[in-house]
C-alpha cells in the first residue's frame, strides 16, 4: 500500500511538471525549413531533390530562375 501512495506522489510531481510546458515538442521537420516539398517516389520537373522527409518521402525544392 505504502508503494502506491508513492506512486501517487510521483505521478502528480510529473503532472505538475508538465503543466507548466506551454507545448508539445515535435520533431523538426528539415524539409520545411529548406523550403521543400515531401513528394512520394522521385522528384520531377521542376522540382530537384534535397533530401529525404521523415515519412521516408522524397524532399523537393523546385527550381528558381533568376
């Protein structure tokens, strides 16, 4: 019984805790940042790869002409 009052204490201290955050951290997404596209398969015109997505997806920026 003494185990679970113990319990009780440290999951309140954890509730506590995480109410004071004021969002859930998520996981960067790199190919917004580069201004890319997550594509399914390979990029085609006018788009060029710059990497790869976190879905495993083909990271396309398209092409600027200046």
């Amino acid at each position: 019984m003494r185990i679970l009052y113990l319990l009780l204490v440290a999951l309140f201290l954890v509730i506590q805790g995480v109410a004071g955050k004021s969002f859930i951290p998520r996981p960067i997404d790199t190919c917004k940042i580069q201004n890319g596209l997550c594509i399914p398969g390979i990029c085609r015109r006018p788009y060029y790869w710059i990497g790869l997505c976190n879905n495993g997806y083909s990271c396309c920026r398209r092409y600027v002409e200046i």
